[in-house]
C-alpha cells in the first residue's frame, strides 16, 4: 500500500536473514535475481520482497543444487507460471458464467 | 517407528552408485520442491526424498544404514523398527541443518552423533520464517478489516530439530486494496530464535476467494449480467450489484451480448485510485415458449431477415 512505510534492509541484516555468503549475494545480484535499492551504494539495501526473492533463491539453490543462472532462470519462469496460471484460472471462471 | 527404505525413496538399487544417486535425488528434488510442485503433498514427498539423500550422499551414514537395513531383512524386514540397544552411528561428518524436520526414524539413527560432533547447543541463531495462504474474500478487501487468524507453529529446540508445533492466534488487519498473491509480512511472528536472536517472521499469502458474482482483472471488477433479447434490442434500465449497494444502470438499445459497460470508480480500492466495475452484458433466452410467443418470433423472423452467420456464407 502507498501510505505503508517502506522497509529497506541492509546487507548486514540481511545475512541475519538469510542464510549466504558475500561472494553468493554478489552472484545472485549479478544474475538480477535480486536488485539493491542502488547497485553502486557501499552498503546495499534491499526491500522486503528482494529479501523474499533471495531467500527463495537460496532454499531453491541448496535443495535443487542448480548453479545461479540456473536459479536466476527458474526463478523468472515460475513467476510466469504463477501468473499464468492466475490468469488461466480467472478466464475459465469467466468462461463458465458465459456457457450454460 | 517405521523403517525407511531411502533406496526406494529415491527409486534406485541398493547397489547403486553415487552419481545414480545423486541423479535420483535431483530428479526428484524438481518434481516434489515445493516452490516448484503442484503435487499434493509435495511437501512432505520432498522431505522424504532430501532426508534419503542426506544419508545416502555421505558415505559413513549409507554404511551405517546398509548395516541397519541388512540386520533387519535377516529380520524378516517387517514390523516396526527400534534402532539395536547401544547403536551408535560411526559419525560421518557435517550435518546439514537445513535437515531440521526431518522423520523420527532418522533422528534415531543420526541424532546422537550430531550433538555429539557439535559439543554443546548450537550458536544462536535466528527463528525460523512460515508462510501461511490467507484466504480473503473480496468484501474484505474493500476497507482495512482485521481478521482472526490461527496457525500452526514449529518449534524448534536449540539444536534446531524439530520438537512440536503450537498453535498460535493473531488479529491481523488486512489493508484495502489487498491483490491475489500479495505477501503481508508480520515481523516477529514466526518461529522463537535460538539464543538470543530474534524470531522468525510470518508471511501472509492473500488468496482470494472466487466470488459467486464478480470476476477480478486488476482492480477492475466484472459482474455478467443477464438481460432478455429485448431488454438488448429496446434498451433498459436495470439494477447491478457492486460490493457495495446495488445501482442502476441504463443499457442502450441495440445492445450486443458480450458488450461491456464501465462504471466508473465502482471497483476495488488500489495504489492508482478506485477501480471501475464492468458490466457484461449477456443475452439469455426466455425458458419456455408457447404458441402465441412462437408466432411472435415467427413475425420478428420475417420482419428482421437478419442473418447472424452471413460472414461465413462469404
């Protein structure tokens, strides 16, 4: 929501959070799974759903043993899938009001 | 307890080779992740799986359990299973804690050397995040409304295995505007942490209820609403639900079945302003037919000379 205050974290929360390295967060930002608020700061920032983005990449990661890019790519199409299959879902609902 | 056959688990050969294994367990790691599986129980299908391939990838723990597995099938291999008096692992280094949760069969077989490899109560460490779906129906949706939600909670002890659930009730208070999908993060509510750390979180999935009148695009609602043949050919003006009261709208004559007509700001609340409400119009035919009626269309039939199928005859 727009009057919602927004939670930033920063990377050293971050580790607290979510259980992976420097040099796997520089991966996972690298392969644009998760984007800092400023991809230059000194310190990144994410917001909360970057936080919930890296820490399905690393469960993902761990349990599928997929490298990053490989991550990167499920991640995207199962977000697709998600919405599609949001999508399908509300278009046979309307479909069936207009058969009889 | 009962035995665990992590060979069938997997669906490999008790003679299998590590990379057969591994394949397996990748394989199979796809099919059940819940992240990634549409399948019941998928979930707890993927425990199962990732608990055989903790023990099978490393070699001191598949020893342990081949010895284990051979003395039960001189056994007989039936009935429930105690681990032998004095059993004690042979250790098999680095135990993954992502394992926590795993089934009492393993804990039984492997836990002992686990505390004993780590000396003591694990370092602090933060509580664990749950998910829950939340389903809302589309009323609630409209203004903040606080709901009663309950859920079950694992608890954790300070080595990180799982000990039991509590169940744990909240009010949340669901914001306007709320959309499927949308995630509500509830800080703290998780999972107690160990030592000194904080809990985990709770994460609200918003599930919306199909509702039995409106379809949802966006924030733009749909309501498809009936009207007779000439209701669509004269023009009328009828009532329409919206979330709130009902109001009346004016169908032009002429109308198609299928056309649509905007109601502005009679949608959901949402970060771009009030969304609209969109009637369907959608033309139904009377449910019986007398004689005098049938004449009625007959005169329509000839007066009209309208074919609707004159595009294919093209």
């Amino acid at each position: 929501m727009a009057s919602e205050v927004e939670v930033t974290v920063c990377t050293t929360e971050l580790y607290q959070l979510v259980a992976i390295s420097d040099q796997d967060l520089a991966e996972l930002v690298g392969h644009g799974i998760a984007e800092p608020h400023d991809q230059q700061a000194v310190e990144w920032q994410f917001d909360e759903a970057a936080v919930a983005q890296i820490t399905r990449a690393v469960r993902l990661r761990r349990e599928l043993q997929v490298d990053w890019a490989g991550i990167a790519l499920a991640l995207e199409l199962l977000d697709e899938l998600e919405e599609l299959r949001r999508e399908n879902g509300a278009l046979r609902r309307r479909l069936e009001r207009l058969e009889e | 307890m009962e035995f665990k056959d992590y060979y069938a688990l997997l669906g490999v050969e008790p003679e299998a080779d590590e990379a057969t294994i591994k394949t397996a367990y990748r394989r199979l790691a796809r099919k059940y992740h819940p992240d990634i599986s549409q399948e019941k129980d998928a979930e707890a299908k993927f425990k199962e799986v990732a608990e055989a391939w903790q023990v099978l990838k490393d070699p001191d723990k598949r020893a342990d359990y081949d010895q284990l597995r051979a003395m039960r099938s001189q056994q007989g291999g039936r009935g429930p299973f105690e681990a032998p008096p004095g059993w004690q692992p042979s250790g098999g280094g680095g135990f993954d804690p992502s394992g926590a949760g795993f089934s009492d069969f393993f804990e039984s077989l492997f836990s002992g050397a686990r505390q004993g490899g780590r000396g003591g109560p694990a370092p602090g460490r933060r509580g664990r995040d749950v998910e829950i779906d939340l389903p809302v129906f589309l009323e609630d949706t409209v203004s903040s409304e606080t709901k009663p939600i309950s859920f079950r909670l694992p608890e954790y002890n300070q080595y990180g295995e799982l000990i039991g659930e509590t169940t744990k009730s909240l009010n949340v208070k669901i914001p306007a505007g709320v959309s499927d999908g949308e995630r509500i993060r509830l800080k703290g509510q998780g999972s107690a942490g160990v030592g000194d750390m904080p809990a985990g979180d709770v994460y609200l999935r918003i599930r919306l209820v199909p509702h039995p009148l409106f379809d949802v695009e966006g924030h733009n609602l749909i309501v498809t609403v009936p009207v007779a043949p000439w209701e669509a050919a004269l023009g009328a003006k009828i009532e329409v639900p919206t979330l709130a009261s009902p109001i009346k709208v004016s169908i032009p004559a002429n109308s198609q079945s299928g056309k649509k007509l905007r109601i502005a700001g009679k949608g959901l609340p949402g970060k771009a302003g009030q969304g609209d409400l969109f009637v369907l119009l959608k033309v139904v035919m009377p449910p019986a037919s007398s004689d005098e009626i049938n004449q009625l269309w007959e005169q329509l039939a000839e007066k009209a000379s309208f074919d609707p199928r004159a595009q294919w005859s093209r």
